[in-house]
C-alpha cells in the first residue's frame, strides 16, 4: 500500500451525505484514511458546474495503486463531486 494525499471538491448542497458519498467510494476500494482534516466550506475562485462554493474534503489515505485509477472513474462519474486530486507522498528514508 501507498501513502497519498486526497483533496475532493464536492457540492455544498447536503454536506453530510456527500461526505458519506466519498467515504462508501473509498471504502470499496479497500482504502483507508489515516487523517481527515476538512477544510469547510469556500468559496471556489472560479464557477464549476454553476457552483461558487464548495466544501472541501481533505484526507491522506492509504491504497493499492491499481485502486486509485478505479476510485478516479468512480469520482468522475458522481455529479456531487467537483474536483479531486491525488498526490503520492513519498516514503521517508531512515539511515
């Protein structure tokens, strides 16, 4: 498994269910999240879908790489979900 940062973007509309949304997504590819720390609601320096706030989800997660490809076309085709980003953390090397 590998460490990634994963930042999502989703509608503010019914923030609770869209967190939920995102989790279900995650725990169906065996993901786990070892930190959550959720930014809240902003405003969204340019309109995406006709939004101008969102909320924002940020985590970092652990995951097989092979996951991450079917988590992307599960966010992808989910209307709540804005944008998303992964970021691969690098392991830290010990002398």
């Amino acid at each position: 498994m590998k460490n990634y940062e994963l930042t999502v973007i989703v509608r503010n509309r019914d923030v609770e269910n869209r967190k939920q949304e995102v989790k279900d997504i995650l725990a169906k590819h065996g993901v786990i999240i070892t930190k959550e720390d959720h930014w809240g609601q902003r405003k969204l320096a340019y309109e995406i879908d006709r939004e101008k706030e969102a909320y924002y989800m940020y985590m970092q997660i652990q995951a097989q790489p092979d996951a991450i490809d079917k988590i992307k076309k599960d966010f992808g085709i989910n209307f709540n979900i804005l944008r998303y980003l992964f970021v691969l953390l690098e392991d830290k090397k010990t002398a």
